[in-house]
C-alpha cells in the first residue's frame, strides 16, 4: 500500500502571514503549495467582471465550477489572463470573504483544493484546510496575531507595494472579516481540535517557519 501523502496545514485570521510561512515551508520540503484564499480571491474577481452579485450563492457557485485556473510559479492566470495582482487588493479581499460564506461555492471548490495534495507533499493555506479540506493531516498549524498586529502588517505591505493605506481602514476591514471568517455557518474559521497553536506578535517570518518545520521533524523520520 502506498504511504499517504504528508500534508501540512496552516490556518488562521486575515494578516496573520500564513502565506508567507506556509509557502517558505513548502519550499523548505519541496512541497507543493496550496494559495486556499487565492481560489476565493479568484471567484470574487470573476463574479464581480461577470456582474454576479456576491450575495448570490448559486451563481457564485455555478461561475466557479466554469473557471479555468492555473497556478503557474508565482502567477494566477484565469482563463489564460494573468490576474495575479487583480486578486490582492483589499476590495477583492472583502469580496473573497463575502463569497466564502456560501455552501455551495464552497462544495464547489473542494475537489480543486484536494487536487493539489500531490507527492511529495502538500502545504496548505487557509482557514478551513486542517477542520475540513484536509482533517487528516498529520501536522496542523494554527497562526495567531493580535489585530493591531495584523494591521500593521498590512499597513506595510501596502506601503511597500507603493499602494494607498490607511491604518485605520485597514483595521476595521480586518474587524469585520475576522467576524465574517469566523462565525458564517458554512466551514468558519476555528482552530481544529488537534491543531498546534502558534501565537506570531512576537515572532519574526523566519522563527515561524522553524517552528513549523521543528514541529514536522518527527513526521519526516517517521516516513524514512
Ligand atoms: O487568506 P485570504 O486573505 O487570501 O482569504 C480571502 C478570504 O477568502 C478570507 O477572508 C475568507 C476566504 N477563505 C475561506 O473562506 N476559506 C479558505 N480556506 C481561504 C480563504
């Protein structure tokens, strides 16, 4: 019989870093990468070119199932239009978080994430991938950050990308999508039962990335 194949999942709020650490682990394993928010981010961008209210559930759920995705290096292409900075800007963000709350989109997109799971392992980035997408994985990471903290980083990584920001906007949208996130009936971010929690205020990128890798050192041996 085949071994599973190691998935790593990293779960947690908006601006938590996530992304970041998740894909540096990735790259540290030479795993591949799950973008989770990305597919999200997608449907948003679409629906709203295609004048689908994100309110509409079926729609939203029906365009998704007729998008052509491809993740190439650090490019997004839909249906072969590279759209890779379209999806992070924070309109798009709030718009991810709106469609998110829908059952069926989320079904949907269910079998697109399990895809990705591909040897030799998989990194996974979300807020679902440790209770739902991925409930097996040996090893689940859940990110912490104050909100203040959040923002912040936000802040800056808008100022860095020479975008406008304010910190005060940027707080509130965070605010209000950590409610969203977190209380939507359908998959809302909560920290699965036999996650290991992993509090960031303090922490640099590169000490999160150790923990998390420390954390899977037990895992690679016992595959060995
Ligand atoms: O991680 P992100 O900021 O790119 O995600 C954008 C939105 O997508 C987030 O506010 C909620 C939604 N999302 C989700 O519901 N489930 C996921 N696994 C990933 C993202």
């Amino acid at each position: 019989m085949k071994p599973p194949i190691p998935v790593i999942t990293i779960d947690g709020p908006s601006a938590s870093g996530k992304g970041t650490i998740a894909q540096l682990v990735a790259a540290q394993l030479g795993f591949h990468y799950l973008d989770s928010g990305a597919l999200y981010r997608i449907v948003a961008l679409a629906t709203q070119q295609q004048n689908i209210a994100w309110s509409d559930a079926q729609a939203v759920a029906e365009c998704a199932k007729r998008l052509h995705i491809i993740f190439e290096n650090e490019q997004v292409l839909l249906n072969n239009k590279d759209i890779t900075n379209d999806i992070r800007t924070e309109a798009i963000g709030k718009g991810a978080s709106q469609v998110a709350v829908h059952a069926p989109l989320r079904d949907a997109l269910t079998h697109m994430q399990h895809a990705f799971c591909k040897a030799p392992g998989l990194v996974a980035d979300g807020r679902d991938m440790g209770t739902i997408i991925f409930p097996n994985a040996p090893l689940k990471v859940f990110l912490t950050a104050s909100t203040e903290v959040r923002a912040s980083r936000r802040y800056q990584q808008l100022i860095n990308k020479k975008q406008a920001a304010n910190y005060d906007d940027i707080l509130q949208d965070l605010l209000e999508r950590d409610e969203r996130d977190q209380n939507r009936a359908s998959s809302p971010l909560v920290m699965a039962d036999d996650a290991i929690l992993l509090e960031t205020d303090n922490l640099t990128i590169s000490q999160a990335v150790a923990f998390v890798l420390q954390k899977y050192q037990p895992f690679i041996q016992f595959s060995a």
